[in-house]
C-alpha cells in the first residue's frame, strides 16, 4: 500500500512539474502575441500617420481645386506641408503650388478658373508644317 501512495504521489509531482511547464511555455508565447501586436500596432499607426492621412487630405485638395481660389488652393497645400512635414505628398503639394503659381491668372472672382483651351489637331498639323518644310538636313 505504501508502495502504491508512493507511486501516486510521485505521478502527481511529475505531472504537476509538467503543467507548470506547459503554464511557462503558454505565458511565454501570450508575451509574444502581445509585443507583436504592439509593432503592428505601431507600424499602421505610422502608416497612418505618414501616408493615409495625408493622402485624404492631399486628395479632397485636387478634387476641389476647380471650385477654389488659387489662393485658397495654395492655402491648403501649404497646410498639408505643415501638418505632414515627414509625407511623400509634402513633395506632391510643392508641385501642385507651383503649378498653381503657373496657372494663378487663369482664376477669376466672377468666372472661376478659365483655362486656356487645347489647340484642335487640325491647328497642330499648321504648326508642325512649317517647321518640317524649314529643315533643310532632314
């Protein structure tokens, strides 16, 4: 019988030694889950922060150019460079200021943005002429 009690008790350290174990080896692993979910955490955070937000903002700007000033436009743009120094659309407003500079007459208070109209091919074709019949090595 002693014999017996003995056996038992030894069965139950080992397997109690066992599950604590397993109870490291599972606490280990939640540590982990948790650190990686942190750097995920903190990588769309920054994803967020450098690229989409600024984005949005970048794009409601060029979707409602036509109905702005160039002032207000520009305006803008130079809000987005403030807000997201670290953006790559920091870069893209630089060009769209400058290319409203460019464009800054075309703006009316009555009429909007009137932008000068595209040659018809027919206009391009005249153009184009006299500079191939002028080239005497060509």
């Amino acid at each position: 019988m002693k014999n017996v009690f003995a056996t038992i008790i030894t069965i139950l350290v080992f397997t109690s030694c066992n599950d604590s174990r397993k109870l490291k080896d599972l606490e280990s692993r939640i540590s982990n889950i948790e650190n990686q979910n942190k750097i995920l955490s903190d990588s769309l955070k920054s994803l967020n922060a450098e690229f989409l937000k600024p984005f949005k903002t970048y794009e409601k700007i060029v979707l409602f150019e036509f109905k702005n000033s160039s002032n207000e436009i520009i305006s803008d743009y130079e809000f987005l460079i403030k807000d997201y120094p670290n953006s790559f659309w920091k870069h893209e407003a630089k060009k769209r200021i400058e290319n409203i500079e460019k464009r800054k007459k075309y703006w009316t208070e009555k009429d909007g943005w009137k932008l000068p109209k595209k040659p018809k091919k027919t206009q391009l074709i005249k153009i184009i002429e006299p500079m191939a019949i002028s080239c005497p090595g060509c």
